[in-house]
C-alpha cells in the first residue's frame, strides 16, 4: 500500500523544524516540508498550485505569525498568516479531503481563569496576535460546521524547542553573560517543547490515516497540548539555571516591571486530559522535556 503523505507548513519555524528532524526517523509516512518561501499560505494561488501538483492526506499547519508585540502594529500580517491564510488552508483541504491540524495558542483566552483552561471554555483574546489567531480559529470551525472538513485543532503554549528563538534559549545567552537576571512571576502557564508536541501530532495522524480511529462530526474539535506541571516564566528560568548549573542571582519581578507592547495572559495553563484520554498519550513534565532540550541544544 502507498504510503500517506503529510505537509508541513512553516517548516522552519520551532514545530515544522522539529517535526522534519522526526521525520527522518521511521515513521509511516511521506513528508513534503514546505518554509514560507516555498510555500506562502497566504497565498491562495501558490497554495492551489501546490497542492494540485502533489497528493498530499493531512496538513500540519506549522506556520504563522508569532510575533506577538509586532502584531500590535503590523496587524494586517497577523491577521492574513493566522487567519485568512487558514480559510484558503480548509478550503483547500475540504475540496481535496485532506485532514488538516492546525495550531493555537493558549492566548485566546484572556487570562483571569484561577483553573486550567478546558478547550470549551470561552475565549476572549488580548491583543493582535491573540486576536488573529482566535479568528483563525472561527475560520476552522466554521468552516468545519458547514463544509464537511476534517479539522483538529490543538492549543499550546510557552513553546520552546533547540530551533528558532524562544525564551530557553535566551536565558541560556542571558546566563552566560550576566550575574543577576530579572524574570516575571507573576505570568502563569505550562511551557510546551515542541519536540513533544511534535511527536503528539504524528501519533494523531497515525491513529486517524493509519488506524481509522477518529469520528469527525460538523463540530471542530478542539483540544489542548502543554507539558505537565504549572509554572511561572520566573520558575521556568529558575528551572533552567538548575539544569545548567547557573550561578548568577534570579530575581522575581511582577510583569508590571517588564512592559511589552501586547499584554501576556497572567494565567494561561492549559488542560490536557482530553488531548490524552483520547489519543491514549503521556505528556512528559516540563523539567524532563527542558532536561531532553537542553541536551538536543548542546549535542548541535
Ligand atoms: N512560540 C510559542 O510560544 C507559541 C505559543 C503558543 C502557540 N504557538 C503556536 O504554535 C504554532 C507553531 O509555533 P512556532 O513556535 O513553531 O512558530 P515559529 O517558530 O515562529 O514558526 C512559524 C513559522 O511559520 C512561518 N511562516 C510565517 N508566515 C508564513 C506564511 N505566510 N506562509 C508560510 N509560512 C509562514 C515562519 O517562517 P518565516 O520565519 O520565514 O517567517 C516560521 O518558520 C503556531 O501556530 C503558533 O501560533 C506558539
């Protein structure tokens, strides 16, 4: 039997770069890995052209627009990368009937929860970034509700991997050249190395091409993917400097004392039961997966 072939988009981001490296193990699928060069998902010509040439099965939708205090001022990205780029994606992958994953963030909710996030509960977006995504969001479901497409939808957040920039690795340089560093405590999440997640979306498209294991409904389902265990980013460094032995002072300071352009969610964990009772998968816990990043970032 012809093996099924799955599309990477955004291939060199953290996600798409972690998926291609677990590519070249041996998994049953065929991968095409497209960067934004290769393929602008904003753009629906070079999109149909693309996937009229290929016989693609499933979509990994790993590309977007990440930069969450450029968004405030370069809105127009944000909005066409996270959300029109996603309608063109599920018109596509609905003609074509090819299933498609596609990414969220923990930021389309608003943050005042004292609980974890269930993937039901109501969102409510700060800021561009969070914004954009949020309609990407809409798009999919509506377009899930009306066009027969076979869509799945997966939350994360905190992101950090040995590939592109994420805060792992700038407080790796930040321990190197300084003695004292300053990080917020009072930002509540659970950090997500993409690797994990990574390795959680291939297992997906296997149980759903191989297995034939998922019901799809006109409802989109939505479900959520972080490492275990609820953190600060003052606990995540404090983390970090344990791993690698950092010597120098952290200090806790309230986000107050570290403005941005667009406000960060104070509390954004996300709950993952359903993401495992219904794969059937373990998320490994924050410490272990920085632990097994640490280690990928110094074997380069
Ligand atoms: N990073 C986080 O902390 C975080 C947290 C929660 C959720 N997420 C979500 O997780 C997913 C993966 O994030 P990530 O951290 O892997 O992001 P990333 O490292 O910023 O990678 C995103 C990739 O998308 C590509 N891209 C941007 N515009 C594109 C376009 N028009 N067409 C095709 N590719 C395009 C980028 O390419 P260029 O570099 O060439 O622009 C980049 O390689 C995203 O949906 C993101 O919203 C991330």
């Amino acid at each position: 039997m012809n093996k099924k072939t799955i599309l990477v988009t955004g291939a060199n981001g953290q996600l798409g770069s972690e998926l291609h490296q677990l590519s070249k193990r041996n998994t049953p699928f065929n991968w095409l890995f497209c960067s934004s060069s290769q393929l602008d998902i904003t753009n629906i010509e070079m999109l149909q052209n693309y996937f009229n040439t290929q016989s693609i099965d499933a979509v990994i939708n790993a590309a977007a627009y990440t930069k969450v205090d450029a968004a405030e001022t370069d809105q127009q990205s944000a909005i066409a990368t996270n959300a029109t780029a996603v309608e063109h994606l599920a018109k596509i992958c609905s003609h074509q009937n090819i299933l498609l994953l596609h990414i969220s963030t923990d930021y389309v909710f608003d943050g005042n929860h004292k609980t974890p996030y269930l993937p039901a509960d109501a969102t409510s977006p700060v800021g561009m970034y969070a914004f954009s995504k949020w309609k990407g969001e809409e798009i999919l479901k509506q377009y899930v509700a009306e066009n027969q497409l076979r869509a799945i939808l997966v939350r994360t957040s905190w992101v950090f991997s040995s590939y592109g920039n994420n805060f792992l690795k700038t407080m790796l340089r930040l321990m190197k050249e300084r003695s004292e560093l300053k990080v917020v405590n009072d930002q509540i999440g659970k950090p997500t190395y993409a690797f994990d997640l990574a390795e959680a979306l291939i297992k997906i498209c296997q149980q759903i091409l191989l297995d034939g294991k998922y019901n799809f409904t006109n409802t989109l389902p939505v479900y959520h993917f972080a490492n275990k265990g609820i953190i600060s980013w003052f606990d995540f460094a404090l983390g970090i400097a344990q791993q690698i032995g950092y010597k120098g002072n952290l200090l806790p300071i309230p986000t107050a004392l570290y403005p941005t352009p667009a406000k960060r969610p104070k509390y954004s964990v996300l709950d993952t039961t359903s993401f495992e009772a219904d794969f059937n998968l373990q998320i490994p816990t924050w410490q272990q997966s920085l632990n097994n990043c640490i280690k990928a970032i110094h074997e380069k």
